[in-house]
C-alpha cells in the first residue's frame, strides 16, 4: 500500500518518528534490552562477573592483516592477590620456521607454498586508561605479561586497552588463510587460566589441542570488504554498509573463546532448531547441505541427551584447515577435503564429533593440555551414540568397531610395535610421542573408557549422570575429580576405581 502526502506534514511526521524511536531505543538500551531481549537468560545469568573483551578490527584481506583495539573488564576470579596479568599470543606460535607448531612431517601439508610467518605485534598497552610497559617472552613470544600497578585483590576488576597488529600466515592449520577462507581463530589476546595450580602459560605444542580458556563475554567489530562473509561465534547484532565496507558488530555471552572465518566464496544454508539457528557456510555445492544435515540431527539429539545447548547460532564452516574438524564456542571449522561425495563418511563422522565438543569443551570447559581425555574420550563416545540414535543398534556397533575399538584400539598395538606400550590416557598432551599415539589412547581408549562405563551402569543412568555432569559444571572449567563426582552423586556407586583402570593402565 502506499499513499502520497503534503512535504510539510510529511517532515512532520518523520520527525516526530525519529524522536519517538530515539526514545525508544534509549529506553531499551537503558533496560539492557537490546542486548538481551533474544538471549537465552541462562547465559544472562551465567555472564555476570565474567571477563569482557571489546574488540574492534579492520580486516585487510589483500595484506593479510588485522589492525585490532582490544578492551578487556578483566576480573580477578583467582581469589588471589594478583601483582601481574598474563595473555596468551597464540598468532606468535605462527611466528618462527624453526619453532613451528606442526610436526616435521607435516610441514608441507600445513604449508603448500612454502613456510610463512604470521604473528601479533602488541603496540601499545593501557591500563586503567595510563600508557603502561608490558613484557612479551615465552617460547615463541607467546606470552604477555602484564604489571599491575600494586595488586589486583580478589573481586577486584581492572580495564586494559591493547593497539596490535596480526599478520595472517598462509598456513592450512588452525590459523591463517588458504585458497578460499581466512581463519581468524586464536587469534587476539586471551587470558591465562589462574587455577588451583596458578598460572596456566603452555605454549601451542603440536600435539592436541593446546588451549584452556574461561568463559568470557565478548563485542567484537569487524570492518571488512563487502564481498567477504563473516562466519562467527555469538549473535551478529547489526551489518552496517558503506563505502565498499560492512561492519559487523557481533556479541557473544559467556562463550569459551571468539572464532570467525572470512571468505568471498561462502554459500550459506541454514535450518531451525528451536531457538537455534544452525548455518552451513560451504563453496562445495555438492555436500554443504548435507554438513548442515548432520549437524542438525546431532544437535538435536545432543540437546536431548545432555540437555539444552542455550546459544542462538550454531555455524559449520568449511575451510582450507588440512587436520579435518575443529572446534569453537558456536562454531566448527571443517576441512574441504571432508566435502567431497568421496569421503561423505567422514564428513558425517566430523560434523557431528565436533557438535559434541560445543558441551564437553564449549560449556563444560577443561584444561586440554592436561586432561584431554575428559572431552575428547566424551565426545568420541557421543559421536558413536548418534548413530545409534539415527541409524539403530546395528550400525552403531558398527561405527563402535570400526572407528574406536577396532579401528584404533586394535592398530593401537600394531602402531606401537610389540614391546609393552605404555596405555596412559591420563597425562599432557606434550607427553605423547606423537599425533596417532594421542589419537589412539585420548580419543580411541578413552572412548572405550565411557562404553565401558555405560555397559557397567546401563543406558539410562548412564545418560542421567551426563547430564547431571552438564547441569552442575556448564560455563566452568573441570577436572577428573568433578567429572567422577558427578557419575557417583547421580548413580550412588563409586566409580573412581573404573576411571583409574581405564585412565592408567593398571
Ligand atoms: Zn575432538
């Protein structure tokens, strides 16, 4: 319908228009409204006095290059009085040939062209609003230390303002760009955990997943080129165009980390589920609905089974990430290699392990340095639950066999070799001699380790202590003893002794 009217009137009225939602909107913002009306209020209620970080970034795709402002609430949760800070620069893991994060032979996969350095360079640092000096060190560079004036007491928040600059590797692993994505993943400055042991400041070894991280809020701004999709952890609140630029203002709650990938060849598919909006983001044709698919139904099934997952957005993003399938708060990156109708099996098996990480990882958080079998073992066992749940009994046998206690316990003794292999599955990742052995023991063992479990106790108890185990510990960081506590409140058993067994090989 429209209708014409008299140019006074209609100013008039305009006017009166943009007043009217002035006010409106101030009043909602004032109410917090406009942040939190769509959000789900369990992750309201579980980012208070969590740590913020403001990041605003112009992303340069010809340089390959970030020019980033950082601002972080930061909130002494150590109950401790802290003299100094520390923040992880996992882009410096990037830096050195010498130093790199892969291992020899992988090299040439990691980088088809030719060894190329990426890394953070910190410009400036202010604290509490004052120019402040910082230390760089670690293994790579891959620390920052930061010197608080005095001590920071317990409750206590102090606010940081970071300038730096991140150069993009052209590099297949987790960080970096490839022919057709930018993966913008660890990539700003996170801080260290501050646990029962103090400060938490591994490196990026190469075996495993070498990150631990609270749960944070986070507003982050990206201004890109308008050909460029952005794929990202959190909500996108607003794309703003003008003069060949959106901006991208995104907000995420209580979220473990904050990942996005860039490309100008995405296609999107997306789906319902619930409150959650689950998005493929593809340039194979052929298989980017189908990773929408599995994602989908493990979602729905892990919601089910272990209970709600409470983010509006989940997105599966195809990438040039030669390992296979990773995982971050809302989203998964996945190799394109998976999304050829060849290797179709593979890319249902990875599209729905790493779902699985979104609970055992994402909201029940970990140190995965240390005690990686509690998502990894969990979340290889609750890949083999989906396709029971989708396919029936048979066929989960089947994939039991064939990918955990066949296909890798059994190569497990061939790969070791004769002598008597030392089958802890409990100890740093850094202490496996390598990826097939961490793979075997950490994610085949430990598998076998929750099937036993489930055999021993049965189905339903065994699925009520997992999501007992969710209720009490989403959004924290665990470790072996909260993981056994929750399976002995939830059965009336004790079942350390089970654990040790399988944990140590005793
Ligand atoms: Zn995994």
């Amino acid at each position: 319908m429209g209708f014409l009217m008299n140019r006074k009137v209609k100013y008039l009225l305009i006017s009166l228009l943009v007043i009217a939602l002035l006010v409106g909107l101030f009043y909602a913002d004032m109410l917090g409204l406009n942040d939190k009306t769509d959000v789900n209020p369990k992750l309201v209620e579980a980012s208070k006095g969590l740590n913020q970080y403001e990041i605003s970034v112009n992303f340069d795709p010809a340089n390959k290059i970030l020019q980033c402002e950082q601002k972080v609430e930061y909130i002494n949760n150590s109950g401790h009085d802290l003299t100094h800070l520390y923040f992880h620069l996992y882009p410096n893991a990037f830096r050195y040939e010498e130093k790199p994060v892969f291992d020899k032979a992988e090299m040439k996969r990691a980088y088809p062209n030719g060894f190329s350095s990426g890394g953070l360079d910190m410009k400036q640092v202010l604290i509490e609003g004052k120019e402040s000096d910082f230390l760089i060190g670690g293994y790579s560079e891959n620390l920052l230390m930061l010197l608080m004036d005095g001590s920071l007491a317990p409750g206590e928040t102090v606010s940081l303002e970071m300038k730096y600059t991140v150069q993009m590797p052209n590099c297949l692993g987790r960080f970096g760009y490839g022919d057709n994505t930018f993966k913008v993943v660890n990539w700003y400055p996170i801080a260290s955990v501050y646990d029962d042991s103090g400060w938490n400041l591994d490196r990026y070894y190469s075996i495993g997943d070498p990150f631990y991280s609270d749960a944070a809020n986070y507003r982050i701004t990206i201004k890109a080129p308008d050909d460029y999709i952005i794929a990202s952890t959190g909500d996108i609140k607003k794309e703003i165009e003008m003069d060949g630029q959106i901006t991208w203002e995104i907000d995420a709650l209580a979220v473990r980390d904050f990942a996005w990938l860039a490309s100008d060849a995405f296609i999107t598919a997306s789906k319902d589920l619930g409150n959650t909006t689950i998005t493929s983001y593809y340039y194979t044709e052929e298989t980017g609905e189908k990773a929408l698919d599995y994602a989908a139904v493990s979602l729905e099934f892990f919601n089910k089974s272990f209970g709600e997952y409470p983010y509006n957005h989940f997105s599966v993003v195809e990438s040039d990430f030669y390992i296979g399938g990773m995982e971050y708060p809302n989203l998964i990156m996945m190799d394109h290699s998976l999304y050829s109708s060849y290797h179709i099996d593979s890319l249902e098996f990875v599209t729905v392990h790493e779902p699985a990480h979104q609970w055992w990882y994402g909201l029940v958080g970990i140190n995965q340095i240390t005690d990686a079998w509690i998502d990894e073992g969990l979340t290889e066992y609750s890949t083999v639950l989906y396709y029971g749940h989708r396919y029936g009994q048979e066929k989960e046998n089947e994939i039991y066999n064939s990918m955990i206690a066949e296909g890798k316990y059994n190569y497990l003794q061939v790969y070791a070799g004769p002598e008597q292999v030392d089958e802890t599955i409990h100890r740093p990742s850094y202490e496996f001699s390598d990826w097939i052995m961490y793979d075997l023991l950490v994610y085949g063992k430990g598998a076998m380790m929750f099937h036993d479990l489930r055999r021993k106790m049965g189905g339903d108890l065994f699925f009520h202590a997992l999501r007992e185990y969710y209720n009490e510990y989403q959004f924290q960081n665990v470790s072996k003893k909260d993981m056994i506590s929750a399976f002995n409140r939830s059965t009336g058993q004790n079942w350390e002794e089970h654990f040790n067994k399988w944990l140590y090989d005793e």
